[in-house]
C-alpha cells in the first residue's frame, strides 16, 4: 500500500469506509447492522475508527514481517 493519506468516512448509505485521501475507491468498507448500530447506541462510527486503525496498524507490522507465517490451522474468535 502506499504511504498517502488515508480517511475514515461514513457513505451516504452509512457504511463506513477507509480510502486514501486523494481516491474515492474504498479499501475497505464496514456495514454494522441496525441490530449492531442499536447495541452500540449510536457509537458505531468510533467502533469502526478503531476496528480500522488497529486493522491498519497490523498491516504495517505484516508489511514489516514482524509476523511469522504457518500452516497451523487459525481459530478467530
């Protein structure tokens, strides 16, 4: 990925959605569902602000190698 700016920005549809700053093209794009935007009491836009950075910040560390990859099955929680 390049090092230009990248934004947050919520869509006209209310999905949520980080580009470089210069792009309109999303590189990618949360959709929290009303049950979760209710649960979340109006707070889903901070939710994804970090969800993205820790999501970005991890990435870095990935293009870095900072990771070592296996075979191991993955379990996500």
């Amino acid at each position: 990925m390049s090092t230009s700016y990248l934004e947050i920005v919520e869509l006209p549809d209310g999905r949520i959605a980080l580009r470089r700053a210069e792009d309109q093209e999303s590189l990618v794009v949360l959709d929290f569902s009303a049950d979760a935007k209710e649960f979340l009491q109006g707070q889903h836009v901070e939710v994804a602000k970090a969800m993205l950075n820790v999501g970005v910040q991890m990435a870095g560390r990935l293009a870095e190698g900072d990771f070592e990859q296996d075979d191991a099955p993955r379990v996500l929680h």
